[in-house]
C-alpha cells in the first residue's frame, strides 16, 4: 500500500501550494499522518506531522510557513505551504509516520510530487 500525493508544480519565492494526499479511512483513518521530501542527493527528510486527534509538528525549517491538516470525512491530509523559499524545492511525500519526528514510517514510498520554486 501506497499513498500518492500531488499537487506539486513550479512557484516563484514567496508563493504558496497546497499538496494533498488521499487514503483509505478504513486503514488509516487511526494513523498519523505526515509529509516528508527529499532533494537530489540528499535523504528524504520529515517536514510535518499530524494525529488522529489533530495535534501538529513541524521540522523547524518550515514552521511558521507550512500547514498539515486532515480531513477525516473526505480521507485526505493536506500541507498549506506559504511563502515558500528555493530551498523547499524538493518531491515530496505523504506516508505514516511510526514517530513523532518522522523516523520511520509505516509504508513503502510512493511517487511523490515534484514542488520547484525558482523565479
């Protein structure tokens, strides 16, 4: 099982993106849920992270800018990414995390979506 995220695409600095990822409530509508990304040559690294019950964090890189929520009813986690910087341009995930810092996950990767922010 994978989740599948999308939404990505090319933004100017300062800009803003929304990126969702949908899943099958049956099978984690329990879970946590988070986002991850990773840039060429670098590990996938933890950007957000939400509970069933609604609680966040953050990786300090993007708090302040980025947004997790969830939508129970529609099986959707979404990441509000705002004034976003070069230094986001990354593909990004969905998956479950086991930990509160995103160590490790539940499932495998999927494609991830592609988010470039360059003038």
């Amino acid at each position: 099982v994978q989740l599948q995220a999308c939404g990505g695409g090319l933004v100017q600095p300062g800009g803003y993106l929304r990126l969702s990822c949908s899943y099958s409530g049956s099978i984690f509508g329990r879970s946590d849920l988070g986002w991850f990304r990773q840039t060429p040559g670098k590990p996938r690294e933890f950007v957000a992270r939400i509970t069933n019950g609604g609680t966040t964090n953050y990786a300090d890189s993007v708090k302040g800018r980025f947004t997790i929520s969830r939508d129970n009813a529609k099986n959707t986690v979404s990441l509000q990414m705002n004034s976003l910087k070069p230094e986001d341009t990354a593909v990004y995930y969905c998956n479950v995390p086991l930990d509160e810092a995103g160590r490790f996950v539940r499932l495998l990767w999927g494609q991830g979506t592609l988010v470039t922010v360059s003038s």
